[in-house]
C-alpha cells in the first residue's frame, strides 16, 4: 500500500512531501493496524475558519486522499502523518 503525505502553506508557503510503501516493510502489520484505525469522516478546509500560516496536510493512502487543515491534524491521523515523516522517503 502506497501512503504519501503532503504538506503545504505555513508562513513562508513551502511545500513538502513524504511516502511509504508499507508492502516492502518488516512492520507492515503495524501500518496496516494504523490505516485501519483512521477515521473515516475528516473536516476539510472549507470546514475551517481559516488560521493564518497554516499548513494543510494532503494525505493519500491507497485510493483515498484527504486534505486536512494543520490545526485539525490529530488522532490516528495526526499519528499516521508523523510516521510518514519519521520514515518515509522525502517525495
């Protein structure tokens, strides 16, 4: 399963991009268990009041993307977002 997490906007409008591909993993097991957990109902950012400078998280995984405003990054999400990042290869 390919999980590619990409994060734009902040103060100076940068962009950046990580992935995994959890089936050539030792631990895919602990991915699967994570995905699984993900909610599936997330606020986007037409539901946002609109902070200035943040970043908005795009999260794909397999066939599903999100788009996730910074300041409602949390839970499972916010969980998954930081293992891409950790170990993820820089996209």
């Amino acid at each position: 399963m390919q999980i590619v997490v990409h994060r734009s906007g902040g103060f100076a409008g940068t962009t950046r991009s990580w992935r995994v591909d959890t089936d050539s993993r030792p631990d895919q097991d602990r991915w699967d268990a994570l995905v699984g957990a993900l909610p599936r109902d997330v606020a986007g950012p037409a539901d946002d009041d609109g902070v200035r400078d943040d970043f908005v998280w795009t999260v794909s995984v397999a066939r599903t993307t999100v788009t996730i405003p910074g300041r409602r990054l949390d839970g499972p999400w916010a969980t998954l977002v930081e293992r891409v990042r950790d170990q993820g290869e820089p996209g």
